[in-house]
C-alpha cells in the first residue's frame, strides 16, 4: 500500500475486495485487541478501518466496505464531511476545551439556537449539552422531575435507551444490555408498544388497543399523577425499526398533556434528517415537550443534547445540569458544520430518496422470500425482519447468517430487534446511488444464498 490517502469526501466511492474479510492486518490487530480491550465491548465485524467517506469504510488491508451502518446512525453527512473537518479544525487550533460551566464560548450558544429552531413547535425553547445519547437521556428524566417533582417515567417494550444505570432501566432488552449488571434504578415502568407486525389483535387494531394498553396501565399500576416523564424513540432503533402504528403517538403524546406528563421524544437514532424528516416526530405532527438528539448531530464527534419548553428546561436549578465535557468546543463547532451540510446538500431529501430506492428493492425481495417477513422504516432507517417461513417465528439465524454473508462480500450492516431478527440499513445520506444499488445487489444475493 502507498502513502495515506485521505478519507472523507475524496476517498474513491468504490467496493473493493483485495483479501479475506478480515484480512490478514485485521486479524493481527484483533489478537493485539483480545489482550489489551475488555471483551465485554464486542465488534459487529472485525475489519480495522483505515479511513472512511461518502459511502465507504476502508480498512487496514486496502479493502474498501459499502457503508450500511454509519457508525450506528451517526454520519449522516458522511465520515469526515468537508465542513465538519474545516470548523472542527479552525476550533482546534483556537481552544480545544475550557469548559462550558467555568468560561463558555459561543458555539455552544449556537447549537443550543439551532437545536431550539430545528426541534418540532414554535414555543420558546432552551437546550443543554452533553456527551453521549445515554447521558441526554438521563438528564431529560432530571428535568421532567425538577419540573413535575414526580418521580416515576414510563417506557416501552423493545425501547433502548442507553447503557448507563438509569439508561439501563429504561432499555427493554436484558441481553447483552443488562444481564448481570443491576440492580437498576427504581420507578422504571414499562408499557406495550404499537409494533404492527407483531400485534395480537392485528395491524389495523394496533394503535387503538396498544395505545389503550398503555394509558390503561399507567392510570392504573402506576397513577398518572406519579408519573413525571414519559420516554419514547418515535421510530424504535435497536429494538428493531419499529414504526409504531399511525395514530398511536397522537394517542399517546394526547394522554401525556392531559395528566401532566413530560413527554420526551427520545431521537437520538431517528434524528437529524434519517428519516427524511428533521425529527421523525413530524410524521404525525407531534410536538414533544423534551427531545433527546445526539448521534447525527456532530458528524462523528460525541454531542449530545436535551432541547424542550423553556418552562420545562428552566425548572432545573442553577448548576444543576452540566458535566466538565458537554458540549465541548470541537464537538459544538462540528455539530454547526454537519447542520450546514444536512441544509447545504438538503440531506432530508436524500434520506426519502435513499428509503424508496432501498423499500422498492426489498420488497420485491420479500415477495420472493417468505423469510422476509417484513420489510419496514421510513427513508435511510430500513430494516426487514427475519421468520422461519411460513410462521411469523422470529429467524436470528438467518439474519445472522445474511449479515455475515454481507460482510464476506464487502457490505457493511447491523443487526437489531429484541429477538435480534433484523436486519437494518443506516446508509450515510452522502452515500452515491451507485454505491446504495451495489450494496443492494450484494445483500440480495446474500438473502438469495441463505434464505
Ligand atoms: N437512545 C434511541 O439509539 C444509542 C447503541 C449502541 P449513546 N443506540 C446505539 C450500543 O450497543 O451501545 C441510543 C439510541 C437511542 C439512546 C441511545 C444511547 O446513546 O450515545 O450510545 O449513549
């Protein structure tokens, strides 16, 4: 190999297999990795990356992946986007840290402004930073509390939420997120979710009686006048893309202003144009009283955010909210610089295009192959569920073994879905067509293979 090329925009948008996935210089740092790296922090596929761009991840042995997975939803405006590198670099050589909370600067202010503009609702808004999605979450719950001195929150089955100790209450799934690791915080409520594919009582009657459900248990398990928040992905992400059935947030966001309860929209994987929208709330026209961003916001640097009614975010005291990191100058100016690209290159309508070309595809797929049970999601956040056929009996094994043919031939893509059935796609939005039908080609011929 010669000299570095640089990544970003200007590595060639093109799949290349030059050894075995992973190649020899992977598998070498892999077996450095096993003796210096927790094995508790696992890897979806051992290709060590060199550089990365547009809509590709090149790796240490020249190997070029198509990029199906974004880092799990975070370059959306692709790996080392031009305007982040420039503005997170002129940051770089101002000031790298100062800390927010003892001298603030103004690009700090900056996201909090774009953040207030660019979240669903006219009505005044204020902002907070932090560093991870976890932690976003975490802090909304401090401030529905402060601001309804309530206690409980109440969450979703197949909701994720994050890893840390509250984060982990709120998650639905045991394995690998919480086996082992509680006891977990108290007054942690978990209610049904409108997952039409899977709803007893049918897809048409799903958003009614889920949402009936859900009212039904916090009225009467929890008091909703217990109830300080209410903690809701409008799309699930690693549960598994679960749209909920249409009408069943108005329903609910519905019963939140009725009895009080902050509702917090957490968008952490649904946010910053992935779903061909800002926020995946404005679907059905909901307007959360809290959102949770992080992910997208910063084209790869860690950023994390709590936006909502300023009354609301008020509520907590002064010096309540902060951290030594969040909203660190680096992250704050890469953040306005993604924004500028997400506006620039009208990344929300990349994303629509990006979910018909991917849908229509698919779905002819599934017409194909009953172990593609459904295929689901709304522009570049596309999953389909595996089953055994014939059954709606959830496949781990086929998703499995699809995602591990993608990978031998070169396509990048994650898996999800309490029941670890699915098969998502998280394309950058920056991805070239030719390299989303290629990525296409390659999956079908994996389905094809295994299925
Ligand atoms: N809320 C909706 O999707 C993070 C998790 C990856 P952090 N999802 C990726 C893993 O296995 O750890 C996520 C999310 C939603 C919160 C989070 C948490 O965000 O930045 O990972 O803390």
């Amino acid at each position: 190999m010669g000299a570095a090329q640089p990544g970003g925009p200007s590595l060639p948008q093109e799949r290349r297999l030059v050894t075995a996935i992973p190649g020899p210089k992977s598998v070498a740092l892999a077996e450095r990795r096993g003796k210096a790296v927790a094995r508790g922090v696992g890897t979806t596929l051992p290709v060590f990356v060199a550089r990365a761009g547009g809509g590709i991840v090149e790796d240490v042995d020249g190997n070029a992946l198509i990029d199906f997975g974004s880092g799990i939803a975070v370059t959306g405006v692709g790996n080392s986007a031009e305007s982040v590198v420039r503005r997170a670099r002129e940051q770089l050589e101002r000031f790298t840290h100062t800390c927010f909370m003892v001298t603030p600067y103004d690009s700090y202010v900056a996201v909090c402004e774009e953040l207030n503009r660019l979240t669903p609702g006219a009505h005044e808004k204020r902002s907070a930073l932090f560093n991870s999605g976890a932690e976003a979450v975490e802090n909304a719950v401090k401030i529905a509390r402060a601001s309804t001195r309530r206690s409980a929150v109440v969450v979703f089955d197949h909701g994720y939420h994050g890893r840390t100790n509250l984060t982990m209450a709120l998650t639905a799934k045991n394995m690998p997120y919480k086996e082992s690791f509680g006891p977990f915080a108290p007054e942690v409520y978990r209610v049904p979710f409108a997952y039409p594919f899977r709803w007893p009582g049918g897809a048409a009657n799903c958003a009614r009686e889920a949402a009936a459900e859900a009212t039904d248990v916090i009225v009467t398990q929890i008091g909703a006048h217990n109830v300080a928040a209410l903690v809701i992905e409008p799309i699930l992400g690693e549960g598994g893309f679960i749209e909920p059935a249409k009408g069943f947030l108005p329903r609910i966001a519905e019963f939140c202003r009725e009895q009080g309860i902050v509702f917090v929209a957490d968008e952490i994987q649904t946010g910053f144009c992935r779903t061909g929208q800002w926020f995946a709330c404005e679907d059905e026209g909901i307007v959360p009283d809290l959102v949770t961003t992080a992910k997208g916001i910063a084209g790869g640097l860690p950023l994390a955010a709590v936006t909502g009614r300023a009354e609301i975010m008020d509520a907590a005291h002064v010096g309540g909210l902060g951290g030594t990191y969040g909203g660190n100058p680096v992250a704050c100016a890469a953040a306005l610089g993604a924004i500028e690209t997400m506006r620039a290159l009208d990344l929300n309508a990349a994303a629509r295009r990006i979910g018909m070309v991917m849908k229509a595809r698919l779905s002819a797929l599934a017409r194909e192959y009953p172990a593609i049970g459904e295929v689901r999601g709304r522009g570049a956040m596309i999953a389909i569920e595996l089953v055994r056929p014939g059954s709606k009996d959830a496949a781990p094994e086929i998703a499995a073994a699809v995602a591990k043919a993608c990978h031998a031939e070169g396509l990048l893509v994650l898996t999800a879905g309490t029941y670890g059935n699915v098969l998502r796609f998280l394309p950058p939005l920056v991805i070239p067509e030719h390299l989303l039908v290629e990525g296409l080609d390659v999956l079908e011929r994996a389905v094809r293979r295994v299925a």
